[in-house]
C-alpha cells in the first residue's frame, strides 16, 4: 500500500518531529508496497525519522520515487536499522528506492542495497538526488560495504556533513 505523510502536517501545530519505527525492534518489521506505487510519500516540512524498519515492493510508476519520495521542503532521516530495498522503477521515472527532492539523512546502521543491476550501469533501487540535493552523512555508517547507489541530476557533490562523516563514508556511496 501506499503511505503518506501530507504538506497540512506542520510543526507549528502538529509535532516538531515524527519517528516510524518497527514495533519489534529490528528491520523485521515493514511498510510493503504493491509493486505498483510509492510505498511512503513525505510531503510534509515535519522532520520523518525511519528507524529498524524495511521499506520495499515499491514501484516507481506515475510518480518518481518507488520506496521513499522526499519532496522539496520535506526531510528524512534514515536512522538505526532503517533498509529501504527490493524497489524498482519503469523506464523514464526516477529513484527507484528514494527520490530526493528535500533532505535525505544516513546514520547507524541504515541502508539501500543495490539489488540487482540490469541492464548493466542502471540500478533499479538507487537514490536520485535532484539537481543541488545531497544525502547528509550523520556520524559513522556501520554497515560495510556500499550502503547506496546514486544516480543524480548534475549534482558533482552528493554527500554533506563533517568532513570527518564524509571522510569515512565516501567509498559507501557507488554513483552511476
């Protein structure tokens, strides 16, 4: 299903930040899309937390973004356990795990695995980031390896945060 997250949400009425987080603790617990659609849609300026929990069986269709969309004011923190995997997107559309229109955050443990890569130099659950965006690197990324794939609109920085974060997690990050 598709869950969303709307612009009439505000911090000056509503909350100054929302956590969804897996009730068992651990990433065994997830948001399932269809296949056909964005499992979760952020439109809100509401800072979203995402911690040990699976977001997949998103498709990016009619709209970018199969498994997160962050909109322009929007902002998403992938925290402790936060894996957003098995996404795809049709041909044309973009981000087939997260679309990056706001902010994007990474810490702990959080990841976007690659999945498979077919055709080869296209990856069907990458992170687009649109042109000037950035993912944020929060403290140390403790999942080795390559935590996502990015795909970007022009962008010849995609990575923010100390140069300490950065200086760590640079070689996480592959670009197509």
């Amino acid at each position: 299903g598709v869950f969303e997250i709307p612009l009439t949400l505000t911090t000056t009425t509503h909350a100054s930040s929302i956590t969804i987080m897996g009730k068992s603790g651990n990433a065994s617990d997830k948001l399932l899309g269809g296949n056909n659609g964005t499992v979760l849609s952020v439109k809100t300026s509401v800072p979203i937390i995402l911690e040990n929990l699976e977001i997949s069986g998103g498709k990016a269709t009619s709209t970018n973004g199969g498994g997160i969309f962050i909109d322009t004011n929007a902002s998403v923190t992938l925290g402790e356990g936060a894996i957003v995997k098995n996404n795809d997107k049709d041909s044309g559309k973009l981000g087939g795990a997260v679309y990056v229109g706001g902010s994007l955050i990474m810490q702990g443990s959080a990841s976007i695995p690659s999945g498979v890569t077919t055709p080869p130099g296209e990856c069907k659950n990458d992170v687009y980031l649109e042109s000037g965006k950035k993912i944020k690197v929060s403290g140390e990324l403790s999942t080795s390896g390559v935590v996502a794939v990015v795909s970007r609109n022009s962008n010849t920085t995609i990575l923010d945060g100390t140069s300490s974060d950065i200086s760590a997690a640079y070689t996480q990050f592959e670009i197509l």
